[in-house]
C-alpha cells in the first residue's frame, strides 16, 4: 500500500521485454523481494546495485501501465510502501493501475500548474470533484470533472518533488482510481444483479 506521496525521482536505465532498470539513489535501501511504486506502479525488486534497482513485469502490468512505453533516460516517480507507523498524507494507493490516459491540456500560472487529463467512459463513476486520484503514482485532488477530462491542480512543491514539471499534452500517466469508490461501485453493481435476479424469479 502507497500514499501518492513520491519520495523521490528515477530515469530509467533500460527496459528489455518485461525487465525494467531504474537508476534512483533510492536502491540502496532496498532488497529483492521488496515492493516499489514506479509511476504509480507496484513493482517487486529482483535486484538492486549502486545506484540502480531491476524489476520484472509481468504481461498484465506492461499492457495496463504506461511501461509499456519507457525508453531509455525517462524520468520516473517513486515511492516506498506505507508504514504501519506512517501519517497518511495522501490517500490509499493500492499501485493496482487501471487505465492509462493522455494530458490533453497544461497551464502553468504562479508557479504551479493546472493538467487536463482524459479518462474512458467506464471511469466516470470513480471520478467526482474535490475526490482523490492518483497519476503516474502521484496523489492528486480532482479540481474539475467533465465528459471524458478531468483536471488536477498542482502547487509549485508538488512540481519539484515529481516528474509532473516535464508533463505537456500528450504526455501518457498511469490512473488509478478511488480504492473506496472502486469498491462502492462493485457492491452497487453487486445489489443491482441481485434485484434483478429477484425480480426476475419473482416474475
């Protein structure tokens, strides 16, 4: 479990097939076996060296992630897990991606910086304003929502401490949506199929 709170940036190094190289100086606190956020990502360390940590993906997570897309020198948010002893500053960010998505809009403006980003018709339940939303790992508050776009608010700290300074439109990120909300829609889509089941023997 993560926060959204990223402890720091990486490039990666190399990515051939499902191994993925991220150079960090975080990977000296770090063992194989371990679990690391890359953009939002949970990953398990299969290796670490000076300066550098390996992963392996698997299929799952290259086709839902934008992993799928690193090339060589992109920069990277990371993020250790959560400790049982740690405030929760962000929100509860399982590192389960569920869709990519593309920056349609950036505006900078007093040092900070507005983003627009799309989202697929499916997602539209898991999205309301003021709610929390994590892109390519980082927590971010939803400042406006409409069909298909939604937008997200970013103060000068969280531009210096991410790679979102480098986001401009186009730019691919990793969403993952409200764990909370994700499960308030299963147990409604759960009452929904359970009603008209009944309905349907009571027919």
């Amino acid at each position: 479990m993560f926060t959204g709170l990223i402890e720091g940036t990486g490039t990666v190094r190399s990515r051939s097939g499902s191994s993925l190289t991220v150079s960090s100086p975080l990977s000296g606190e770090v063992v194989p076996g371990d679990s690391f956020a890359v953009d939002g990502s949970c990953l398990t360390v299969t290796g670490s060296a000076a300066g550098s940590m390996s992963f392996q993906c698997s299929g799952e997570t290259l086709s839902r992630t934008v992993i799928q897309w690193y090339t060589t020198g992109v920069r990277v948010n990371l993020e250790r897990p959560l400790l049982p002893s740690d405030r929760l500053h962000g929100h509860l960010v399982t590192g389960h991606v569920d869709e990519t998505a593309r920056l349609l809009r950036v505006q900078r403006s007093g040092g900070g910086m507005t983003a627009w980003i799309s989202y697929s018709p499916e997602s539209s339940v898991l999205l309301v304003p003021r709610g929390s939303v994590a892109v390519s790992g980082v927590s971010l508050t939803v400042a406006s929502l409409e069909p298909g776009m939604f937008s997200v608010a970013l103060i000068p700290e969280t531009l210096a401490r991410t790679t979102a300074d480098g986001w401009r439109p186009g730019t691919r990120v990793n969403l993952e949506f409200d764990l909370i909300g994700k499960y308030v829609r299963r147990q409604a889509e759960a009452a929904s199929a359970a009603a008209g089941l009944r309905d349907h023997l009571e027919g």
